[in-house]
C-alpha cells in the first residue's frame, strides 16, 4: 500500500526545500507540543523534553533533502523525536523500560476494584453493583471544566506509567488516530488499546475521586 | 468493565456488542460507568494545548535561518 500525501503536505515539504520560512512555522505550530509531549515519555523532565525537540527539528531540517515520502512527513518527524530522545535518554541513563510500551504485562488490572461488585453467588443479584457510580451529568458544567479538575486530571496523566501515559496523551488530548499512535510508538494495535484502557481506568478512578469525595471506593 | 475501551473503539465484534448493549439497556451502574468514561475522554481532549513558548519558536526559527544559508540545496 502506497502512502499518499496530502496536498497540504506536498507543499509544506516543497516550501521547507525552497527554504520557506512560513512552511517551517507552520509545521513548528503543529507538532512541536506533540513532539515534547512525547519526548516526555523517554526523558521525563520537561526541560530535557524540550531541548529533545529542538534537537530533533534540527534533524527534520538536515534530513528533508532525503525526506522519501513514503510514510507521512508527520509519522518521519515523530520518527525522528523518538530516536533522537532515545538516544538522549541512553546518554543520561533514564531508560525507560521500552518492554513496558511492547508488552502491557500479563498481570491483570482491573478497571474497577472487585468489591464494588456483588458477589457471583448472592442469591438475589450475582455479580450486580454494590452500589452505583453516579451519573456525571447530574454536576454543573463549571465543575467538570474548572482549573482544579484539569489539574487532576493533569497530575492523573503525570502519575501513569509511561506507556499507558504516551497513548492517553496522544490518543485522548492530542487527538491522534490509533493507527498515528501505533505507529509512532510502534506499539500493536491491541497492546495500544490495553495501555489505553489502563490509563483511562486510572484517570477516571481519579477524577471519581474528586468529584465524589464521599461515594469512592 | 473491561471491555470498556473495546467497545468504545469499535473492537468488539457484532455479537460481544450486541451482548454489550443488552446489558447496558438492564443494568444501570454500567450506564453511569460507561458515562463516566466518556465524560473523562471528552474532559481530556479539553485539556488547554500548552502554546508553544515566544522563545523556544524563535530559537527555531533562528535555526531554520541557519539552516538555509548553510545548506546547499536552498
């Protein structure tokens, strides 16, 4: 299957050949957030992160003369921030364990602890609730948007495991496609959907935390 | 509850779904579960994109200047 550029992306690498100083920034504006986002999952100290990404523009710039397009520009320029902060990484001897991103691990994590359900043997209601989780969407708006709940929510995804905190970052707040994150971390598509599930279990169970500080478990 | 994510992805197959909703049509904390989890994905899409620091596009960009008087091909 042959990879098949937008035209909006055959013209942002011809402007970057030409020199073009507006098609650089623009690519700048699109993903260098992303990109030290990512770097974070390798060097975890945001200022290293972003030194990585710089570093790794730089990379873009030498290497756009033997750009190929036969993958996405995006999918090589991501290509080139994991190298480059692996390769940091290494020198600072801050491996991340990369098995933890290959393989999420054969020990089961439940999503909800097993003593919010019923017992499979009560006689009446086998396996049911002990007692609901509360609908959401009974709270106002202004508390599932305020500063306190993002910073939860932030701290949550900061607490994660690297992988799980990679795919819930790029899947749920940058909005990439799972076939974007596969191949970025290049990781399967169901070990992608595990660490999802993981890191979205987590981030929920924190923010149930918060919002009904009485009702968790 | 640890189909979750499967079902929410489109993994499940025709049947595991079908049996999916059944259950959520009969039991009401999986509902409120199942919305939670939706409220949580949509609240982290929502997180503010940090902007890209004045300095850091600059120091780019004073790269990318480099870049071209240096390189052969521009």
């Amino acid at each position: 299957m042959t990879y098949a550029p937008s035209r909006n992306e055959t013209r942002l690498v011809d402007g970057l050949l030409a020199g073009d100083e507006a098609s650089f920034e623009h690519l700048v504006r699109m993903h260098h957030e992303s990109m030290v986002r990512v770097a974070q999952i390798y060097v975890s100290s945001r200022a290293v992160a972003e030194e990585v990404a710089q570093e790794a523009w730089l990379g873009v710039l030498a290497g756009i003369g033997r750009f190929e397009r036969r993958s996405s520009l995006k999918t090589w320029i991501f290509r080139i921030l994991s190298n480059t902060a692996k390769t940091r990484a290494e020198r600072e001897r801050r491996t991340v364990p990369f098995s933890a991103l290959q393989s999420p691990g054969l020990l089961q994590e439940p999503a909800v602890e097993p003593e919010r359900f019923l017992d499979l043997e009560h006689p009446r209601h086998p396996g049911h609730w002990t007692a609901h989780p509360a609908s959401w969407r009974e709270l106002p708006e202004e508390r599932l948007s305020g500063r306190e709940t993002r910073k939860r929510i932030e701290d949550a995804i900061g607490a994660l495991p690297a992988g799980q905190r990679a795919v819930i970052s790029l899947r749920d707040v940058e909005g990439w496609s799972s076939e974007e994150v596969c191949n970025a971390l290049g990781v399967s598509e169901t070990n992608q959907r595990v660490l999802l599930h993981r890191a979205r279990s987590k981030v929920r169970k924190a923010l149930e935390q918060y919002l009904e500080p009485e009702g968790s478990s | 509850m640890e189909l979750v994510t499967d079902y929410l992805e489109g993994a499940l197959g025709d049947e595991e779904r079908e049996r999916f909703d059944v259950h959520l049509a009969r039991c009401k904390g999986c509902r409120a579960y199942l919305d939670q989890m939706e409220t949580t994905v949509r609240l982290l899409g929502r997180l503010p994109a940090s902007a890209l620091a004045p300095e850091a596009e600059q120091a780019l960009l004073d790269a990318f200047r480099d870049w071209k008087t240096t390189s052969p091909a521009t």
